[in-house]
C-alpha cells in the first residue's frame, strides 16, 4: 500500500521539530511513498526547507509540487509545497492531498514524531476494503517533564493528544483526531476536504473540531464505510510549556466549545454531540471521583485534577452556549472546499499554482454552510 505522508508547517521556530517529524517517517518500518511538507504562506520557511532537502529556490518560479531528493529511495523522498489554499491548517492538509501521490494520505504533527512501526499499523487496517480512516495514539511529551499534577488525562485532547476514555485497541469511532490520522483517498472523493473557518490559523484562537466535521461528513457521504482508531499506531507530540499553564487549558477548552457549536449547527445536535455525551457523562464524572479520591489520600494533585474538569466542563460549555448564540444570528459559518486540481497545468498556460508570497489560490467548487443548514457556492477569498 503506498501511503504518502502529509506533515503542516508554518513557523522556523519548529525548525528542529519539523526535520525530527521528517526523519520519524523516513525511519518507519514500512516505507512511506514520500513525506510532503506544506508550508503556510511562510516564503521564509519554504526556501528553507527546500534549500535543506535538495530543491532550494534558484530564483525561479518554483512550481508548489516541486520534487526534493528525486534519486531518494522509499521512504526517503520529501516534497516542500507551498499551501495553495487560504491561511490555516485545513488548506494546507487539503493542499497535501491534492499534491500527493498516495493511496492512503497520513497526517502527523510538525512537533511529533512517530513510532517505527506507525505506518504499519495503519496499512493493516486498510486491508478492509470498507476502512476509509485510521487513527492512532498520541502521547505527550511535556516540556517540562512531566505532566502537571492537576492536568487531568481526560483532557489530554486539550494538547492535541489522545485522552482517558478512548477505548483501547482497535475500534470503530465517529472521528479520528488530526494529529495522528490517515484516510483512504477515496474519502475525500466521497466527502470532499477539510472545513476552513474552523481549525487552527496561525496565532489565532485555538480551534478545533475540522477533522471530527470531516469525518461526520464522510458517514453521511458513505453509510458504509468504517473509521477507526487503533491505539498501537504511536507518535509523540510535544507539548510545550506555555500550553501546561491553566490559562491555555481554559482558553483551549472555551475555543472546542465554540468549534462544537458551529459544527452541530451544521450537522445537527445527534452527530455533533454523539461522542461527548458519553464523555461528559461517564468519563468526565469518573475522573472527578478519582481526583477526589486521591485528594483524600493525600495523593498530589487529586483536587487539582477534579477541579479541572469542572473548570473545562463549563469553559466548553460556555463557549457552546456562546458560539450558538453567535450561529443563531447568522454569525460564524465555515467552508467545505473541494481539495484544489493541482493536477499538471499546460505549459503554455499560466501557472496555476501560487508561490508562497502570492495570493492564495482559489479551489474550483467549494459550498459554505451556515447557521440554517443552507448551502450556497462561492468564492473565498483571501485570508
């Protein structure tokens, strides 16, 4: 199975990370087809990068598909492509896509690295015609060591790693989450790509929710198909010291509130809250006897940790109630693009793809769902 791996960047401060993400891949026991690293409207970052793995900018118009390290062996081969898309994560996934050559498309984190047999893992999982999306397991790796005393693993989601309440093994589930997952290439013939105007954007606040609506998405597009996470698929994401404060926790949690919203206003209460009631009502509650439990103990931390969770309850909460107030007055809304035609251009023709200083490009057909459940075509325009 040839499975390309797409990896998003978008800052030199993750330098060293991005080249530890690369070389995970390049170490896996099955072989990537080629590891695609997309930058984020950073001209910078995309000259060096490319400057690193063989294909520096000469001067010349570089086409965003540019091959690097082209005599490199299986899973040696890196590509640096520019987002084609809008500012943001989900452009610049939808850019990978459009560009890779794959069967299968895994995403990893440009701050994690993952474990030699990752790929495996996921290939295995695909040998059922009917799986169109795998997720793993992501373990944290705290910059300062070790995980705080009062930061319950039930919100572990909360840095981008999976939490207490996931069930072990391979299992069927609504949603994989972004970090560490990968998808069939038909899912997204079927589903289309990722929903801009919901997940993360630079330095903005941080959103979520993109791959869950993703995923909602491709069950309504293929009834039969079957998504999963399988717990031995391992990466390592680390999670730095600015997001172990409190102060990140609350606004992380208040940011999924609000993402929540603007993707049950759009898929309905059923699908959009289907997996978080279970959470909130039997994870959750557990968690917070626990704490408690040990706080009687006198075990470090236990009153800190039940505290906690209800502090995240009713900062996603809030930001729930806050984001559908915002929906029901024809506020927030987000786009659902087709994965752009990057496919080889004529050559006498104008180059359509866009280097990383110019504007971004245009997919050719997107639909924008708002508040009512409407679907209207437009442009989008430039972030």
């Amino acid at each position: 199975m040839r499975i390309s791996v797409v990896i998003c960047v978008y800052t030199e401060e993750r330098w060293d990370d991005i080249l530890a993400a690369v070389d995970s891949v390049r170490t896996q026991s099955l072989p990537a087809q080629e590891t695609l690293l997309v930058v984020d409207h950073n001209t910078r970052l995309l000259r060096r990068l490319k400057d690193h793995y063989g294909n520096g900018d000469d001067g010349s118009d570089a086409d965003v598909g540019a091959e690097a390290d082209a005599d490199a062996g299986a899973g040696q081969r890196v590509r640096v492509v520019a987002n084609v898309g809008p500012r943001g994560l989900s452009s610049g996934r939808n850019t990978g896509i459009a560009v890779s050559c794959g069967e299968v498309i895994a995403f990893l984190d440009d701050d994690a690295v993952a474990e030699r047999d990752w790929l495996r893992h996921f290939a295995t999982a695909y040998a059922d015609p009917r799986v169109l999306a795998v997720g793993g397991r992501t373990v944290p790796v705290w910059a300062s060591r070790r995980r705080p005393v009062w930061f319950p693993e039930e919100f572990d989601w909360v840095v981008g790693c999976s939490y207490r309440g996931l069930p072990p093994g391979r299992v069927r589930v609504r949603n994989v989450l972004g970090g560490n997952a990968s998808f069939r290439r038909e899912a997204f013939d079927a589903a289309g790509g990722f929903a801009s105007g919901i997940g993360r954007d630079g330095d903005k606040r941080p959103l979520g929710c993109e791959e869950t609506e993703l995923c909602i998405r491709l069950a309504r597009a293929r009834p039969d198909a079957l998504l999963l996470i399988d717990d031995r698929a391992v990466i390592h994401h680390k999670v730095p010291a600015a997001r172990e404060r409190f102060g990140y926790f609350r606004s992380r949690t208040y940011a999924e509130g609000l993402s929540k919203a603007l993707v049950t206003r759009s898929v309905g209460a059923q699908a959009g809250l289907e997996t978080e009631r279970r959470y909130t009502t039997r994870v959750l509650p557990a968690g917070i006897a626990r704490g408690l439990r040990d706080a009687l103990l006198g075990h470090a931390g236990g009153a800190g940790r039940a505290a906690a969770i209800v502090a995240g309850v009713a900062a996603a909460a809030g930001g729930y109630l806050v984001g559908a107030a915002r929906a029901r007055r024809g506020g927030p809304r987000f786009t659902v693009a087709a994965v752009p035609d990057l496919s080889a251009p004529d050559p006498s023709a104008p180059s359509a793809h866009a280097r990383a200083d110019d504007g971004p490009a245009r997919s050719r057909h997107e639909s924008t769902h708002e508040s009512r459940h409407e679907s209207t075509s437009r442009r989008e325009g430039a972030a």
